[in-house]
C-alpha cells in the first residue's frame, strides 16, 4: 500500500491586472496530467494561482448546453478578465449572483490562451469569488504593492526571476511605478 501524501495547495500568488496582462510564459511541472501549470509572472515568480481583489464592471452568462460566465475586474492597475464554467459549478454560481459593479475578491489560476495571430490572451479560471468592501479591496491593493515590491528587491536573484528577465526583458522601474500609481488610489 502506497504511503498517503498530503496534497497542498500553491499558494495564491498577489498580483496586479497590468502584470498579470503582460505574462506570456507558461510551463508544466512535471510530464503527467496532474503535474500543475504555473506562468512566470514579469515581477519574477511563478504562480499556478492567483488571488486578485477589484471592482467586478461586467459580466456574462454564455453557452446553451455549456454554461459559463465571463466577467471583467478592474483592479488601480487595468482590468482582469475571469471566467468560470461547468468544470468550477460553485465558482459558477457564485458568479452568477452577482450583480455589478461590486468588490469582488476572486481566487482562480491564470490561464494563457495564444491566438492563431500570435495574440496571447490572459484570464483567470476562477475557483472562487465573493462580495467584498472598499476596506478590503484597499488592503488588497497595499498587500499586493508590498508582495510586488519585495519580488522586485529579489529580481535577478531567483531561478524564476531570471526566467522572467529572458521572457519578457522586465523592467524593474516599470513595474514599481505601477505599484506607485496603484497606492495613489487608495483611501486609507
């Protein structure tokens, strides 16, 4: 008899839309079908899931025999796009009562889609999201400034945040600067 090994959860990385926008590597770990799929985010660190907190603005029941919904939440920094269908039925009906414009706090795994032109197209597969307050989309915003910042600090160090600078040529500055404009916005 096999010994049991406890699952654990990745942990749900804090990210902001316009880095999210920008992610463009993904990668498995691993040659089985369970083996996670994680990208590496520009900031320099890879995430199989993420945890995002911001205004949901629209969203969209499509599909007849295939329900799913589509939405769109925008954080300080630009818009993510979610979706959850028949494959996450809980996340799906918690969509479903939703009515924006709303907080949302939302836990999904990112999901890169390349276009037959060469688009890549980011949204998040969500595992769960629910109502929330400003206060709390506020926190997310500082929390979320504070992970950003602290993977900056580390760029070039890791084995991941070197993965990052081939990718995608990361700019540190750049994205500082977003967590900047990002902290204007709140009200503390």
């Amino acid at each position: 008899m096999k010994p049991q090994v406890a699952f654990e959860r990745e942990p749900a990385r804090r990210v902001f839309a316009s880095e999210l926008r920008e992610t463009r590597y993904q990668f498995k770990d691993g040659d089985d079908e369970k083996s996670p799929t994680y990208v590496i985010l520009p900031s320099g660190i890879r995430s199989n899931r993420i945890f995002i907190v911001g205004t949901l603005t629209e969203k969209q029941r499509q599909g007849d025999q295939n329900i799913f919904y589509r939405g769109r939440v925008v954080d300080p920094t630009g818009t993510f796009f979610i979706m959850a269908g028949s494959y996450q039925p809980e996340a799906m009906q918690q969509l479903a009562r939703i009515e924006p414009p709303a907080f949302v706090a939302v836990v999904g795994k990112p999901n890169l889609y390349t276009t037959p032109d060469g688009t890549c197209l980011v949204s998040v597969r969500v595992e769960s999201i629910s109502v929330v307050d400003r206060e709390t989309r506020d926190l997310w915003v500082l929390d979320t400034a504070r992970e950003t910042l602290d993977r900056l600090d580390a760029f070039g160090t890791t084995d991941d945040s070197r993965k990052a600078q081939e990718e995608y040529g990361t700019q540190p500055d750049v994205y500082r600067k977003i967590v900047y404009d990002a902290l204007a916005q709140v009200q503390l």
